[in-house]
C-alpha cells in the first residue's frame, strides 16, 4: 500500500507492537496486532482486561503514557499516511479532527473544573478559531444532538451535576463535534447500568447512520457487539486470536478462546444450562507462556501448544484464527452453536478454505467427553 | 455563598474575643513591670509610677483591664503604649512596611516556586527534577537566620550591590533581599507542593482526554493541567500570606526592617500591654480572614465545592 493511495483502507494497523518497561521487565501489550477499518464499518475489539485492546486504540491515538509505554514497531495507517512516523504538530491536528475517541470513564475523563459546554465548545475554539458566541451556539446543537435534555441550560453545568448516562453522551459529543472520520470507543458503556448502557449503544449506532464514519468498538461484553459491528477481532494477551465477520464469530468460532467466551454469556436457548467461566486468568504479560499463549487455559491444549505459537491462519475468506487446530474448533462449534443463532457459514465450508502453512493432526479431540457432557 | 460568608464572618467574633483576652492574661503573667521598665536601671519616682499605674488601670482586677482594653479597640482605639505612643500610629508605621515586604516575599513565592514545579513536575524522574529537589531541600535545611546574614554578607557587605539592611521609609528595592530570605523556605515548598501535584494529574484520565481532543500540548498543560494542580498550591499560599503578614522577627531583625515583626518583639521585650495585643490580634483577624479568602477561592477553582 503506497502512502496517501487512493484505495488504501481508511484506518490500517500493521503488525503493532506496544511494550511496557517496568520494573518487573518488558510487558509486552500488544505483540504484532494487524487490522483494518473500512469508511462506515464498525469493528469490535474483544478481549479480558490487560490483551491489549486498549493499548492498541491508545497508540492510535498516540496517547500512550511514555515512559513506561512505547511504540516499537508496526505502523498505523491513516488513508495510506503512517501516523507513527508524523511530527508532532501533524499528528495533533489527526486527533480530534480526523480520528476521536470516546474513553470508559466519563467522569475521571472530562475536566472537572471545567464546564461540559466549555469542553464541548473548546473543539471549536481551537480547531476551528470559532468565536465564543459560535462554539456555543455549536456545542448546544451537539448536545441537542446527543440527546441531552435541556441542552441550553445545561451548558453552564459541570461534569459531576450530570447522570453517568449524560456524562458519556457528552464524551460522545466532544468526539464527534468534528465530524471525524474514525470514532474509537474504548468500553463506552462499562462504566454504565444496563439499561443506559443500551441507551449509549443506541445512540451510536443512530450516530453511524448520520455519519459515514469507521467505529473501532472495544469491549469486553459480547452482548454489546452483537448487532452493532461488521466484523470481530478477539484479543488475547497482547494478539489477535481470532478475527471474522460478525455473525461467524457468533455461529461458530475458530479459537477455543473465543468459544470460551461465548460459552460464558447467558442466552435465552439455553435457559437452565450452566454457565461456564473459562479457567484460570490471562497470563501476566512479562511472563507470556511459550508456545500459544492461551494454552494453561485451554481444554484443548497438545504438546505443540506449550512449545509452537501459532501464526494467524487465514481460514477463509475475512476469517483467521491463530489456533493449531482451528479446523477442530470450526467443526467442534459448528455442530454446538448451530441451534443457536442462524448459522451463515457451515463449518464445511470455512474448513475447505486454503491457506494453511502447518498440517493439522487429526487426533486432536481429547476434551470432547467433557465437553458432551455440559 | 454569601450566608456561607456571613457565618465564616461571624465565628470570627468568637475568636477574636478569646484570643485577645489569652494574650492579655499571658501578657500579664510575663514577668517584668512595665513602669519600671520605663525608667531603665533606676527605681522610678514613686509619684509618677502611681499616676501612670493609675492612668493605666494598673491596679484594678485583670477582668476590668480586659473591660476597658476591649472598649477601647471597639471604637478603633487601641490605647496608648506606656512610652506614650498612640498604638495606632505604631500600627500605621509598622503594617505598610510589612505588607510590602510580605508581597515581595509571596510574589518571589509564586514566580519561582510555580514555574520551577511545574516544569519539574513534568519531567518527573529527570535530571531538572532531581535538581530542584536537591536544591530545595537544602533550602529549607538552612536555618533563616544563617541565610539572612549570609547573603546580607556577600550581596550586601562583600559585593556591594545593595544596601546591607533597609533604610528609612524601607523602599521596594531594599526589601528584595529581606523578601527573598523571607519567601525562601516557602519556595521550596510551593515548589514541591507544584511539582507533586502535577506529576500526579499529568497522568489523569482527563489530561488524556485533552491530548486525544486534539489541543496543543501547551493549552493542555496550562489549561487543563495546571487548573486542576494549582487547587492545593492555593490553599499554601493563602494560609503563608497570613503568615507573612505577621511579620517575620528574625528576618526583619537581621536587615533592620520596621515592621511588624521587630515591632512585637520590640513591644514584648518591654512588657507594652497595648501594643502587644493589639498587634496580635489584628494579626489574629488577618489569619482569618486569609483562610477564608483561600476557602472561598477553593470554590472558585474546584466548582465541586459548594458552600451552602
């Protein structure tokens, strides 16, 4: 992809790595994490706290507390322009103009000396050189915009007098007050109760319709991603284990991983069932285990596991998995999540896709008992 | 607001009676008789010392002295000292000179004490920052009166550059070294105080929302870090303004200043009743009411904080 190209994607992240010096040593947060972002296409981020989903937004941003966080490989293309390579003055007039975000916790967030309206109308004031009177006028049709009851009179207010659920549609506003073009929402309703959160979510996705912007959503809560992103990609210690189209993801996953954690979600066809917790924590991240780094969690888990990391298997398609047995995970799920949601892709067919570096053995289905009995 | 003043006013009333009569009663029990005090080595004219005890209500009960002194400062008359003086002149030419030199100090405070944190707070860990702290800290080790008459000595005596101590009238520009002494241990700590405060809100969420809004990473610093740091750094200032304007006795001693400070000093040692308390406690009243000036500016800054 040659800079400033014309078909380039509208965001691209490269093979990023982030690592953390620390006392403890090298934490490598995120370790070769690759995607893209289409105009209008909204991607989830998944993970458990510490895979590096938030790092990864970080660094696009450029916000990265350093030192201890550094950038040290990888490139994040914007339109085709590596954003790790810009000068500072540059880089600064992307963030806010061209790419926003929207972070968890509104109220550590904003400024709590300053007034909603002041932060909201200071996007004009310094981007745009709008006049006091102009950026209000601006940023009370932004509230109005968000849906923030009474905007006018509430522009004046300080962060702490609003609700969590306003809190956050302010965030949204000062994200989107200049029309950027990549919105990145970092755990946007966590902070939040259910029915707010529902509430935000909407709100987004209202946001999507009106803008023709790329949402990069991150979370952790697979019930929120389900009717809002195109595509998925599940993060784990710092990688991508694996990466699909929405509804694939959610018929029949190619990780153990991520069938973990659906497993892990309430659903209504499965009332009365148990739910299950995928075991153990995610590794400290000074302290990778070799091989497949999910591998002392993993029911599944052979000998190439603990001594082989597996490459992102291109599986299909849009589709990879960075499992040594993916093709046992796509049949093993294709059969258990089919009742389910509409399945679109048959196991079958994701299976015969090519592109596979590393001959699969075939005795790979020791946890099947186990995994019958559920 | 304003009710939240007029309450912070009105303790005010409780105060001022409690601590003028403690400083009255200590006053008194300091020994030493004032009368003879006057007349120096000799035994006054027996006389004169009943007229003047007489003058001074000298012979009744502590309570009625207290009566008459509290009449007195009620109607702004705070007595005359035994040397003859009205205490109010003594207070006209004391308190200028004072505040001048407290300004001088608290300005020097606030221009290098600010700045200085700051820009060590933002390299926290770095060379600059290890240095100011160093230095500081030896700063505030050295006691006032050791760095009063060393650099009276080399900047005064030895250089030349100024005048070793203040002269009549104690213009502005005598009083930079005794401001500079005087503010010297408050740098230090305005400086600290700066330097914590914004190496820990540098890393706060909302200085990060800032940067991803896309703001210069001075507007970011200025305006929405430094606000936020300053709300601790006020509340030192405001309380050292105070304590400024109580005069400083060793700072004011070692460059001959006449201010407050060698005033009270001067006072105590010869048992003047009047002139002690009196000075004592407008300086009461200015404590107060530079605590409830940083109070209400807390509000100001930090719009989480109401006063109902």
């Amino acid at each position: 992809m040659t800079p400033g190209s014309p078909h380039a994607p509208l965001l691209e992240v490269d093979d990023l790595q982030v690592e953390f010096r620390t006392r403890d040593g090298v934490a490598k947060a995120v370790n070769g994490v690759s995607y893209t972002l289409e105009q209008g296409q909204t991607l989830a981020v998944l993970g458990e706290s510490g895979s590096g989903k938030s790092v990864t937004a970080q660094a696009i941003m450029g916000i990265i507390d350093s030192p201890p966080g550094f950038v040290t490989g990888g490139r994040v293309l914007f339109r085709g322009q590596d954003l790790l390579t810009m000068s500072v003055g540059e880089r600064q007039a992307v963030r806010g103009e061209k790419i926003s975000m929207v972070f968890q916790d509104a109220l550590s967030a904003l400024n709590p000396v300053y007034s909603v309206g002041f932060q909201i109308a200071e996007m004009f004031r310094t981007h745009r050189g709008m006049s006091r009177g102009e950026s209000k006028k601006r940023a009370i049709e932004l509230m109005d915009r968000v849906k923030i009851p009474a905007a006018k009179d509430r522009f004046g207010d300080f962060p702490h007098q609003f609700s969590g659920g306003m809190r956050q549609r302010i965030m949204i506003a000062i994200a989107i007050a200049l029309d950027p073009e990549v919105l990145i929402a970092d755990e946007p309703t966590t902070a939040l109760d259910v029915t707010v959160q529902a509430q935000i979510m909407q709100l987004l996705r209202e946001l999507l319709q009106e803008m023709s912007m790329g949402l990069i959503l991150i979370t952790h809560d697979l019930g929120v991603v389900a009717d809002v992103a195109d595509k998925i990609a599940v993060m784990y210690a710092g990688k991508i284990v694996e990466q699909a189209p929405v509804h694939q993801i959610y018929a029949n996953p190619a990780h153990p991983y991520t069938e973990g954690l659906l497993h892990s979600i309430p659903r209504v066809d499965r009332k009365g069932q148990q739910l299950s917790a995928i075991k153990g924590l995610p590794p400290i991240l000074t302290r990778i285990p070799a091989g497949c780094a999910f591998n002392p969690r993993c029911p599944y888990a052979q000998d190439v596991c603990r001594s082989e990391e597996p490459p992102l298997f291109q599986i299909g398609g849009d589709r990879r998995s960075a499992c040594h047995f993916w093709e046992d995970v796509l049949a093993r799920t294709g059969t258990a999540f089919a009742t389910g949601t509409g399945s679109e892709t048959r196991p079958s067919e994701a299976a015969a896709a090519p592109a596979k570096p590393r001959k699969t053995p075939t005795t790979a289905k020791p946890a099947k008992v186990n995994r019958a009995e559920r | 607001m304003g009710r939240y003043v007029i309450r912070r006013l009105l303790q005010m009333i409780p105060v001022f009676l409690g601590s003028t009569f403690l400083i009255f009663v200590m006053i008194h029990l300091t020994p030493g008789d004032p009368i003879q005090a006057l007349s120096g080595n000799r035994p006054p004219d027996p006389g004169v010392a009943a007229q003047l005890r007489e003058q001074y209500h000298l012979n009744d009960p502590i309570l009625v002295q207290y009566w008459y002194y509290l009449k007195g400062v009620l109607t702004l008359d705070f007595g005359t000292s035994y040397s003859g003086q009205r205490v109010l002149d003594i207070m006209a030419r004391a308190f200028p000179v004072t505040i001048k030199l407290a300004l001088v100090a608290f300005a020097i405070e606030f221009a290098i004490g600010l700045p200085l944190g700051l820009i060590a707070g933002l390299r926290r860990g770095k060379l600059f920052d290890a240095t100011t702290l160093i230095s500081t800290l030896v700063i505030i080790s050295i006691p006032v009166f050791v760095l009063g008459f060393v650099l009276q000595f080399v900047i005064g005596v030895k250089l030349g550059w100024i005048r070793p101590t203040v002269g009549e009238g104690a213009p502005l520009k005598e009083l930079l070294l005794p401001g500079f002494v005087l503010g010297s241990l408050s740098v230090a700590y305005v400086l600290r105080l700066t330097r914590t405060t914004v190496a820990e809100n540098v890393r706060a969420d909302y200085v990060r929302t800032a940067t991803a809004k896309g703001l210069a990473r001075k507007r970011v610093v200025t305006v929405h870090l430094l606000r936020n740091s300053l709300i601790p750094v006020v509340t030192f200032l405001g309380a050292d303004l105070g304590a400024l304007m109580g005069g400083a006795i060793v700072t004011e001693a070692i460059f001959n200043v006449p201010g407050v400070g060698n005033t009270i000093f001067q006072a105590i040692k010869f048992g003047e009743v009047p002139t002690v308390v009196s000075f004592v406690t407008v300086l009461v009243m200015v404590y107060l009411l530079a605590n409830l000036l940083v109070d209400l500016l807390y509000a100001v800054l930090d719009p989480r904080i109401r006063y109902e």
